[in-house]
C-alpha cells in the first residue's frame, strides 16, 4: 500500500472518530438555541447525551437524555429516542422522535406533568386555579398543515381540581381521545371516559383558533358547585344536557 493511501486511510479514520466522539455539550454551546431555551450539564456525545436541566419558558425539565440514529442522517433525517426525567422528577417522558424536511413525527410517545407545569404563569380568567396532572400517550403522529397529517392517542387529565372566584370543582379523572380531523387536532370524550356528564370534541385549528362543540348533564358525581351553575349554560335538551360551545383562542394563552 502507497504512503499515500496510508494517509488518506488515517485521515478517513481520525474523521469517523471525531464524529463519533463529538461532544454533546461542544455542540449545545454552539447550537443557535432561542433565548427562552436553556440547557445545562450537558454530557456524553451528539449520538448519545445527557443534559441535567432544560428550561423551556422558566419551565424546569430535569434529566433528558438521548440516542440519535446516525444511519437515519443518510436518508435525510434526525432519529431521536428520547427519555424525560424518572419516577422522582416532576417532568418525565419518552418516545421515538424524528425530524424531516417534511416536517416532525413520533411514536410511542409518553409525557407525564403537572398542570402547574403546563400553565405556567398564564393568567387564567375569573382567577381560576388547575390542580391536578396530565398525561399525554401518542401512539402515531405526523406533522401536517396547520398542525397534523395523522395523529393517534389518548390525553388524561388526572385528580383535576379547579377554583375560581364562583366555587370550587373538583373534577376527577376526565379521558380525551386523539385525531387529526382535516388538519386539525381534535380531542373527543363522552360520559364512558369521564364521571361528569361531559360528551364532545374540541378542536385545535388554524392561529391556534380553539372551537369546542359539547354538552354536560347532572351526575351525582358532579361537585355541587358545578350542578348549580349549569343552568347558566342555557337550556337542557330532551336528554337533559346542557349546551357547551366556545370558538376562539384557549383562555388565558
């Protein structure tokens, strides 16, 4: 073998290890981050890192790790699996994310947080106050226009408690369905998968436009506070409920 292919063969090699070995915290200091985004403790490599903190908005996550798939770089694409924090963090999560030119997809998809987290410092109306968690599970999503292509899962409120300046509601546990209608996000449920009475969708459109077309009728598991006011919603229908319908921005975002 020539000198010459010697070298090339030793460059070629010094190259593969570079890559292989770049560091992770290397790249996130030089990574054009907007400025609500913050990471810190960054270790390990691109291909598979760890950062201890990432904030979001003032929106602390703690322990976010990942494996990215570099044979996935060939055909265009960043391959993510990503891992959110534990039993013990506030934030947890995981799922297999993937980045392309035509846009973001995921599957397997698990996010646990408090609403507190959600929310953040958003100012609600009527100084209302949510106490409770959420839990996100997408079986499938794939960006589209305005928002999906296709979009599978289930979205859980938990242990919802909400105050306001007219009483309070402890709501329980309230089950959402997922799909993607024409573009849309649309969240569905019905008196099966929440003990309030509550049957509808919601949907999450263009300008993030918010339209909700649902109905409530009395339970005995309804807090008292909640009965008394449905009233305020118009009339009851032939089955006893009440209308519910709003189309606009989500309050308080």
């Amino acid at each position: 073998m020539s000198l010459i292919k010697k070298i090339v063969i030793g460059v070629v090699i010094y190259l593969a290890f570079m890559v292989a070995y770049i560091p992770a915290n290397w790249v996130v200091g030089i990574a054009p981050l907007p400025n609500n985004i913050k990471v810190s403790g960054v270790s390990g490599t691109l291909w598979q890192g760890h950062a201890e903190l990432v904030s979001i908005d003032r929106r602390i996550i703690e322990q976010v790790s990942w494996d990215m798939n570099p044979w996935a770089l060939f055909i265009g694409q960043v391959n993510l699996d990503v891992n959110i924090g534990n039993r013990a963090t506030v934030v947890s999560g995981q799922g297999d994310i993937t980045w392309a030119l035509s846009g973001i997809s995921a599957e397997n998809l698990r996010f646990e947080a408090p609403n507190s987290f959600l929310l953040g410092n958003s100012r609600l109306p009527f100084r209302t106050k949510v106490n409770g968690d959420v839990s996100l599970i997408v079986e499938r999503l794939e960006q589209g226009e305005p928002w999906c292509e296709q979009l599978s899962g289930k979205l859980f409120l938990n242990r919802i408690d909400v105050k306001n300046q007219f009483g309070e509601y402890p709501l329980g546990n309230i089950a959402l369905g997922l799909k993607c209608i024409d573009g849309m996000v649309q969240l569905n449920t019905d008196d099966t998968m929440n003990q309030m009475g509550i049957e509808g969708i919601a949907s999450l459109g263009e300008s993030n436009r918010f339209s909700v077309s649902a109905k409530i009728k009395p339970t005995p598991e309804q807090p008292e506070d909640l009965t008394q006011a449905l009233s305020f919603l118009g009339k009851q229908d032939s089955q006893g409920y009440y209308p519910i319908n709003y189309n606009g921005v989500i309050p308080g975002m």
